[in-house]
C-alpha cells in the first residue's frame, strides 16, 4: 500500500507538473493580418510584430494553402484544403455546398469558450453564408467596422489634379475621412473592448482581423515618414522569370483598375510598372504595413500574454513587383509566404525554417488549447466527416522534439486559360481549366500546371500546361526556372511523385 502511495506521490511530483506547464483552456488571440506576405526586409521596422516574433515562436516558412482571400481563409479556419471545401474562388459554402464541417472557432465555442469575430476574418459574402459563419463560429454577430463601407470611395487627394480618387496608394488625414476615422482603428477598439469589458468566467477566443494593407492602400498619412523613401529599395528581380510558363503568370487587374494606375497605360497582359511607380507601391504597402503594425502593437497592450496564446498571420502574401508581378493570385513564393508567429505561455522563444501550412493552425491551436480531443486526420480530400485535420499540430515543432522529418508545403492556383487574359487573377468556378499543384520544401519550389475538370473535380496529370522548378538555395527570387536543366532530373522526379501522391491522396 504505501509504495502504491510513494508512486502515485511521485506521478503527481514529477508528471503532472509537467504537463501543467501547459495552460488549461487559455485565452485565444488570432490576429490575421489582409494580404501581408512575408516581410523579411532588414530596413523594415515594425517594432511590436519583430518584438512578437523575438519573444516568440517564429516560423519563418510559412506557405498559404490558395494566395486568395475566401479560399485561404476558409482553408485555415476548417483546417481543410481547397480541393475538399471546393472553393477555388468566392462562391460557395461549404455547409451547402460540401459538408458541414466544424470550424476552429466553433470547436473552441462547442468545448466552454466564447468566440468573437472582429473586422475580417472570414471573407464576407457568399462563402461565410453572408453571416461571416454566425451562430455557428461565434457567440456574438461578428463585428464589423461601419467606415469599411467606404473602403472603395474616392478619397485619395491626388495633388496634380486637386480632385479625388480611387487611387491605389491613398495616405490619407483621418480626420478628413468620413467618419472621422478608418476600419481597421475602429476594428481596434471594438476589440480591446470585447478584452476589457467582457464580464464571463469562460476562456475566449478572440479573432481581430485588419484589413491593411489590402488595397487600397489607405492608410494614416504620418506613417508614410516612417518609411522615407530613400530607405525603399526596388525588387531585386523584376522581371518575368527566365524559362517561365506563361500559365504562371498573372495580370493584376485589381492593381491597373485604380485611378492613379489606370492613367499609366500599362499594356495588357505583359505591361511593367514604371520603377517610380514600383518605389511607390512598395513604400505605400511598407507605411501600411507599419500602421498595422502600430494597431497589433496596442491591441497587445490590453492583452494578459501569460494567459493567451497569440498568434499572428495573414491570409497570402502580396507580389512587390518581383519577377514583374503584382498582388497575389499566383504560385510564386512571395504570393504565398506569410508571417505565422505563436505567443505561448511558458513557451521560450524559438524561430523553425522547416516548411509549415496554414491548415497546420487549426490542430496547433487545438493541442495548446488542453482541450480534451482526438480528432483524427482526415482519410482524403471526400472525408466528409465534421472534424478531422488535413494539417498538422506543430507542437513537436515548437518544443522541438522533433527537429527533422519530411516538412512541407502543398498549395495551388487555378486559371482559366493558358495566355493570361482578364480572369485569370480570379476565374470562376465555371471558368476553370487548369490547377496549378505547388509544392515547397526548405530548398525547392516545384509546380505542375494540369488539366482541371471543374464538373468532376478530377485532375489529369498527364497533361499539363507548365512546369516550374526554383532553387531557393541559389535563387530567392525565383528568378530562373530549372525545369529544363539536366542536372535537376533527380529532384525534379522526386518532387513531382511527392506532390502527385500528395495531392493524388487527396483525392482518393
Ligand atoms: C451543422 O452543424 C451545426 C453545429 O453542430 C448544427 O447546429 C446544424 O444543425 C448542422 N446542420 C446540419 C444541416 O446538419
Ligand atoms: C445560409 O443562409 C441561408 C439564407 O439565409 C439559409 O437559408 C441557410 O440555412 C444558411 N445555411 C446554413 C448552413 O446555415
Ligand atoms: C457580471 O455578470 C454577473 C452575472 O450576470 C453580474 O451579477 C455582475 O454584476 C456582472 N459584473 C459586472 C462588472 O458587470
Ligand atoms: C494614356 O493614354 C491616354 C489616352 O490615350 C493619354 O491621353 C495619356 O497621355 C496617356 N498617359 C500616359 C502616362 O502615357
Ligand atoms: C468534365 O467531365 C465531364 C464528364 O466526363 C465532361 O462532360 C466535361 O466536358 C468535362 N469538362 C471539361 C472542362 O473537360
């Protein structure tokens, strides 16, 4: 009897404080940042995300399932690719649509917290059933800021002309808004309401998404002194990649439509931005980058860091001119990389290169969250069952007990045609022909461009539309496509089974 004592004594010495180190049910903040790639700039200075991503978990390899809103966000939020929600554009839902699949903020409202939606997280419109997914994510209707309304109203001073303008760089006096103020000012302080005002004993779980710098690029006009001009530095390859499938490419309509653009001429498809004008755009989204980072920055102020797990993310990246392209809508690194930083209490800081998806959220957040659990991972892409993960926990990642193993990324864009023409940033469902597969690993980016039914949800790899190879060992940029190169043969044969059997998997 007394060495079962002496045991169960030595259980509850040694083991359980161990797992205690983790907190039960701690508070949950996500903040997701609209179309914020990868900053990885030295001269950039956003003090409260480097100072979040110091005192961290910075996974410096982040990759986005689709570089488009809908399809990314309700990717993360159901921790299911695009290929098993069947949302390529901005026009279904998948509880209609597909099944009705539990999302991360409804599993976290079912299992004891109270969930709350503030500004953009899921994107508005048809594919959150035009309720952002209320009731069944959140516990309150989902805020939204009543100045988005004016997100697209021509605002922007533009000084040849004394008028205004739906220009695509727009600093802006907030005074002189309507209003009186901006979105993503408003999205704060109803957020670090819900912090300070909330009267419940349960956990939440908080999503605070900021629109900037999503274009428009409005945003305050001091911030735009943050970033002298003379600090902004052109991409370093701006042209279209050697040997690049012209399937790859896409015309970054949204960007040409804006007045102060528009007035450019910029021929179509192929046209180049003028280099004053790619000075421009990159110092616009930089000062709208350090305004969002300014908001994060106060938000965190009213936030107990010892009881919540914070994490920091974006739905896609943004092109900056790199290989000649703007905005997102492609398979290229720069559309597809996003910061993703954890705050964990208790947890030391740490920065991972290995390779991570956003669908790997959901089952991280879910492992932090001690919540009691087993949900499986989910058999294909036609698993219709209402929770399981197609992502990973990264919590091996993070406590680094497991260091190595076969990390990587699988994303995809799909088009309409091959010769890039007006839809072909955005097809519609009806309009797509080709899905383009990608996969990254630490060293290479592979992506296959194959034929796509959009009936029958099937993919033909035997014919395909464009291959592409870069090595990030030599070529950040993705400037030259190896696919042609002899010496790539092997890695090249290896990459494309892996993704096959991946994305095949999927499927079956
Ligand atoms: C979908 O799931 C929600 C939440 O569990 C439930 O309230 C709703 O009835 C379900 N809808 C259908 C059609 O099964
Ligand atoms: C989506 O919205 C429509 C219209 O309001 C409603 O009839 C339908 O039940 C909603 N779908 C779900 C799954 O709640
Ligand atoms: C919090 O809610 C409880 C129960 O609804 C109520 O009795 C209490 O007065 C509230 N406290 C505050 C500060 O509002
Ligand atoms: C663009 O085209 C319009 C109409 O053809 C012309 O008036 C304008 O000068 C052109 N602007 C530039 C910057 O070339
Ligand atoms: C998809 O498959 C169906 C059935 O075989 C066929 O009728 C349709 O034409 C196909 N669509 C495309 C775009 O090939």
């Amino acid at each position: 009897m007394w060495s079962l004592q002496i045991l169960v004594n030595i259980f509850i010495l040694h083991f359980l404080p161990i797992k205690s180190k983790g907190l039960t049910n701690p508070n949950v903040l996500i903040i997701l940042v609209d179309d914020f790639r990868h900053l990885s700039e030295k001269y950039l200075d956003l003090p409260n995300i480097k100072k979040l991503a110091d005192n961290g978990v910075n996974f410096k390899n982040t990759f986005v399932q689709q570089a488009l809103c809908a399809p990314s966000r309700n990717s993360m939020l159901t921790g299911r690719r695009p290929d098993s929600l069947r949302l390529y554009d901005f026009y279904n839902y998948w509880r209609d649509a597909v099944a009705n699949f539990t999302t991360l903020p409804q599993f976290f409202k079912e299992n004891g917290y109270d969930t709350y939606s503030v500004g953009k997280i899921f994107h508005p419109g048809v594919s959150s059933n035009f309720t952002d997914d209320y009731p069944y994510s959140w516990s309150e209707y989902p805020y939204h800021p009543p100045t988005e309304k004016y997100k697209d109203a021509p605002v922007c001073k533009d000084r040849t002309r004394k008028t205004l303008k739906k220009n695509l760089i727009c600093p802006v006096n907030i005074l002189h808004q309507p209003g009186g103020t901006l979105p993503d000012i408003e999205s704060l302080d109803a957020a670090i309401n819900i912090i300070s005002k909330r009267n419940s004993s349960k956990p939440f779980l908080l999503a605070v998404g900021f629109h900037k710098p999503h274009i428009p690029i409005k945003f305050p006009k001091e911030y735009l002194e943050w970033i002298p001009m003379y600090k902004v530095k052109p991409p370093k390859h701006p042209f279209m990649p050697q040997n690049m499938p012209i399937v790859s490419w896409h015309p970054w309509t949204d960007v040409r439509r804006r007045d102060d653009i528009h007035r450019l001429n910029i021929s179509f498809p192929w046209g180049t931005m003028p280099y004053d004008w790619s000075l421009k755009i990159r110092q616009g989204y930089y000062a709208a980058s350090a305004y969002v980072d300014d908001l994060i920055g106060q938000l965190i102020s009213y936030v107990n860091m010892r009881k919540t797990v914070v994490v920091v993310t974006s739905d896609h990246g943004w092109s900056l001119g790199e290989n000649g392209l703007w905005a997102k809508y492609s398979n290229f690194d720069v559309a597809l990389k996003v910061p993703l930083i954890f705050s964990i209490p208790g947890q030391s800081p740490r920065s991972v290169d290995t390779p991570v998806e956003l669908v790997d959220i959901f089952p991280t957040l879910v492992d932090y969250s001690n919540l009691p659990h087993k949900i499986p991972k989910c058999r294909s892409n036609q698993d219709k069952s209402l929770l399981c993960f197609q992502g990973k926990s990264l919590k091996s990642l993070i406590t680094k007990s497991q260091m190595f193993g076969n990390y990587f990324a699988i994303s995809q864009y799909p088009r309409p045609s091959v010769y890039p023409q007006k839809n072909s940033d955005k097809p519609h469902m009806k309009d797509i022909k080709i899905m383009g597969y990608s996969i990254r690993t630490k060293r290479y980016r592979y992506t296959e461009w194959v034929s796509f039914n959009n009936t029958l949800f099937t993919i033909d790899w035997n014919k395909h539309y464009g291959l592409e190879l870069y090595d990030h060992l030599i070529d950040p940029e993705e400037a030259n496509n190896l696919y042609l190169v002899s010496k790539y043969k092997n890695i090249k044969q290896y990459l494309s089974t892996l993704l096959r059997s991946h994305v095949n998997r999927n499927y079956n």
